[in-house]
C-alpha cells in the first residue's frame, strides 16, 4: 500500500500533535458535552477539558460529534433566547 503526499502529510502532522498524555475516543466523548457548554457559555476551559480541545483537534469523528452538539446546543440557545 502506498500512501500519497497528502496522507503521509497528514500522519506526520497528527505526530506532531501527539502528546505523552491523551484522551481517548470513549474518554474524550465523556467530557465532550460539558466542553460544549463551557464554550458555548464563554467560561474557561479546565485543564481536564483542554484535552478534549486537543483531542478533537488531532480526531475527526470526536471532532463531528462535539459540532452536531454544538449545533443542537446553539439550536436551543435560541428557542430559549
């Protein structure tokens, strides 16, 4: 199997991005909810949420998970507001 220019790119940069410490997939979906919230209400993210942030910043599916949140949270926001 050969990977193109782009994929290759694209692992190196997830390399880079690890961390000796991560969340994984189950870990960060946990959290992800409250994450949301704390964005949505514009309140600082606590050092254990930051690895959500990261998390979804290096996992696509994580990362489509916590934007279908969003945009429900956001959705009732407004039917609230």
């Amino acid at each position: 199997m050969t990977l193109s220019k782009k994929e290759i790119d694209s692992l190196l940069r997830l390399v880079g991005l690890t961390r000796e410490s991560e969340l994984n997939c189950e870990q960060c979906l946990a959290l992800v909810s409250e994450f949301a919230e704390r964005q949505l209400a514009g309140k600082s993210v606590s050092e254990s949420l930051q690895h959500v942030e990261h998390h979804l910043s290096i996992c696509e599916e994580c990362r489509e998970e916590y934007e279908a949140l969003r945009r429900t949270l956001e959705a009732v926001e407004e039917q609230d507001g």
